[in-house]
C-alpha cells in the first residue's frame, strides 16, 4: 500500500481562491501549518527554528489586505519555509554549521526580499546539510523516519512532504532541490542556471549554484518563481517573460530517454514503475527516443557518464574561497566532508579547472543539439534512483538530478510513481533558458498521472 497518496499536501493556490472568496484567510492558512508543525515536527525536525508570532502579524496583515481586495502579489499570504544558507532578516542563518552558531545577516537574500515585499509570510528557517555540502543532520523523511529526507534542502523537502507548509525554498549545486523533493512526495523546480538570483544566499561554486523551490504543486512553485523573477530581476528574459500565471499544458511531443548509470541504481520495483509510466507515454502518442534508437543519444549518455563525476571538482576549485578561510579559522569545527573536498581542490590546477568548465560548456550545446535533432521537448529520467535509503547520513545518489545542474538546464520532480510503498519522483528537464516551455511540459505530463 502506497501509505504517502494519504498525505494531502497543503495547497497555496487552493487557499488563495478562498482568501478572495472571502471563505478563509491568511491567518487560518497559517494557523493550519502550525498544527501540522505540532504534530509532525518533533519527528520530521524540518526546522532550525521559527518565529511563529511574527508569522502570525504578518498573516493578520495580509488577512487585511485580501479583505480590502488588494493583496500585494499572488504570493500574499503563503506560509515558506527558507533554507537555512539563505539570509533572513529576523532569523539567525547558521548554515548548518557549528561555527555560525546564532550568526544573523544585515538584511534579506534578493529571494527572501521579493517575497516577503509580496506579502509571503515566513515561518522559519529548515534544516540544511552542512554549507549546503555536507553531512546529513537530523531531519526525517517525512513517511519513514528511518529513512533520509535527502539533501541539501532537507528540511524544506521534509516540510512541504509533511504538509507543514506548501512552499520551501533550497538551493541546488548537485541535486539538492530534485533529490529531496523526490525523496518526500513533493515538486521541485531547479531554474536554468542563474534565472533566479541567488545574492544574500552562502555559496558554494557561483558557477554551479541554482535557487531551488520545493512546493506542493506547480502552480504554487510557479508563483514563487514568477514572484522572484518578476520583483528582483533576472538574467532570463525568456522565464521572465512566461513568468506570471502558470503556463498552459503543452503535450510533448517527444522525450527523450536518459538511462546512465542512474538505471543501475535503481531496484527493480523502481525500474518497474518508471517503464510503466514511459510505456503509457508511447501510448499516448509520446515519442520516446533512447539510446536504443538514436547514436546520437548514444553518444550524448557516454559523454555525460565521462564527466558528470567532475561536478565536483568545479565545485571544489569554486570553493576555496571563503572555505580555506573556514577550515584556518574553525579547524575541527568544520565537518570532514569539507575538509576533503578542499583538500583535493588543493592539488587542481587552474588549467584544469578551465578544462572542466569548457566540458561543461560542450556537453551544454551537445544536449542543446541532441534535443533539436530528435525533436524532443524535454528528456525524461527518475528525480532520484527509487525511494529514499534507509538511514539519516547518507542522502542518497546525486546521479540522476546532477546531469541537469552540470549544464545548467531547468529541471522539474513530479511525485508520480513510488516503489517499496514510497514515493519518487519523474525528472523533466529541457532547453536552457526555456524554463517556461519546460514547465508547460510538466503541467501536461502532471495532469496526465497526477493533478
């Protein structure tokens, strides 16, 4: 029995249609998460900490405004969570990280301010592995509390999951939005590389890092992202254009297939439910374009297969500054994890360094012209290699999510299949820089087998 489709998650759009209607408010939205949070956070642990009460006024003030018929934004009123690396005026940002115990920024990340000036109602910060890289800390799966939540966004997958709130920022430098959401039943949308802004967040490797949103549907995800682009600025005028309301469905007319070494990971329950679901794409008419058809996209798998494991070397060689500075200020303090990245990013050239990024750039354009060539929308692939492992220190394999954020394409988890009574997630990801016809994509295939 799949225990997790009796879990409703709590639906921002849903209630902003009542706060309109008049026949609920903000401020009984929120209380709902609180006494979910009541319930479930003593197991679940999503959260570093809260200001319920601040939550509460800012809610009240919103509740005024739908009352008036002038909310600020469509994102007035949604109770969020925000990951524990982005700055949150109010809120201490401790990174997860010992050494920045009770450590509070000056004011508010470009994401945090766009949506706290529409009218979003903060409830606190969620759990983070440490820096967003290292060990996985307390948080809970939200439908096994023997199993991970996966990371780095741990606390805000675990969160929206647990239906504590509908709407939880991450971050994303290998697949620390995608994993998560797979891992607890939710969606997660990673926006192509540098569409959302991401000042006032701690990064690890600029060129790497992407804002994630976890949420309890895609409208409601849409909304936040729209928001963001919309009120800070970004560097995609084309997501900026399709921002605003959720784009209409769009039936794909082809996807093509990613196996890797993903496919090998996965038991054969997981295996199994992924076929099931790509087999009923065919027959409704759905390409599906594979390794198996296509040398090109032969060719395209073997050359993500060859450097998909040098992710981490950008990321380690990006991270020498501030971490050097942390490991000669703090020494132990800081995890081991961290500690043996930088040291191997240590014995890297900066030739080597350039390597990598002009690899990356290469395997950008070949999956730019695979995608034309085949005429495929997207590529489909698990969010994550089956359900979430047992055990809290592992958060299981980055494989499936990191191909999209080595070369910076937008990517989409839709909750749609589950293994061992557990949920996982479907992984869409497209065109760079077509992250509104990428979501276009999703709405049809989410309508098609979920909402």
């Amino acid at each position: 029995m799949d225990v997790w489709k009796n879990r409703r998650l709590l639906s921002f759009t849903e209630a902003a249609a009542d706060f309109a209607s008049g026949r609920s408010t903000p401020r009984e939205l929120l209380e709902n998460c609180i006494d979910r949070i009541g319930k479930d956070e003593p197991v679940v642990r999503a959260f570093v900490c809260m200001d319920l009460e601040t939550a509460r006024r800012s809610a009240d003030e919103s509740t005024q405004r739908y009352k008036r018929g002038h909310p600020l934004s469509p994102v007035d009123g949604c109770p969020i969570g925000i990951k524990d690396i982005i700055s949150t005026q109010g809120l201490p940002t401790q990174m997860g990280s010992p050494a920045f115990k009770g450590w509070r920024s000056l004011g508010d990340a470009a994401c945090v301010h766009a949506l706290r000036t529409g009218g979003a109602v903060i409830v606190g910060k969620t759990v983070t592995t440490e820096f967003a890289i290292g060990l996985s800390r307390e948080t809970t799966n939200p439908f096994d509390p023997e199993r991970t939540p996966g990371g780095s966004s741990s606390g805000s997958g675990a969160a929206v999951g647990a239906g504590m709130v509908p709407i939880a920022l991450g971050t994303q430098t290998q697949s620390s939005t995608i994993r998560p959401a797979s891992y607890c039943g939710a969606y997660g949308f990673k926006p192509s590389h540098g569409r959302l802004r991401m000042e006032g967040v701690h990064l690890l490797s600029p060129t790497s890092d992407h804002l994630g949103i976890i949420g309890a549907n895609l409208d409601d995800i849409w909304r936040i992202a729209s928001r963001i682009a919309l009120s800070v600025g970004s560097a995609g005028c084309e997501f900026m254009h399709r921002a605003g309301p959720l784009p209409e469905a769009s039936k794909p007319k082809a996807l093509l297939r990613l196996f890797t070494r993903g496919w090998d990971e996965m038991d054969p329950d997981s295996r199994s439910s992924f076929d099931a679901l790509v087999a009923d794409l065919q027959r409704r008419g759905i390409s599906i374009v594979s390794k198996d058809e296509d040398p090109k996209v032969a060719a395209l798998e073997a050359a993500l297969e060859r450097n998909i494991d040098s992710a981490l070397d950008i990321v380690g060689f990006e991270m020498q500054w501030p971490f050097c500075d942390y490991l000669a200020r703090y020494g132990e303090v800081i995890g081991p994890r961290i500690h043996a990245i930088i040291d191997r990013a240590s014995r890297m050239t900066r030739a080597r360094y350039v390597e990598l990024l002009n690899m990356r750039h290469a395997l950008a354009r070949q999956m730019s012209q695979v995608l034309k060539a085949v005429g495929a929308d997207a590529a489909i692939l698990p969010a994550s290699s089956g359900p979430a492992p047992v055990g809290l220190e592992y958060a299981g394999s980055r494989t499936y999510p990191s191909f999209a954020t080595l070369i910076g394409f937008p990517s989409f988890a839709l909750p749609l299949l589950s293994a061992q009574g557990l949920p996982f997630g479907v992984q869409l990801f497209g065109a760079v820089g077509r992250d509104g016809d990428l979501c276009a994509t999703a709405r049809w295939v989410d309508r098609a087998y979920g909402n």
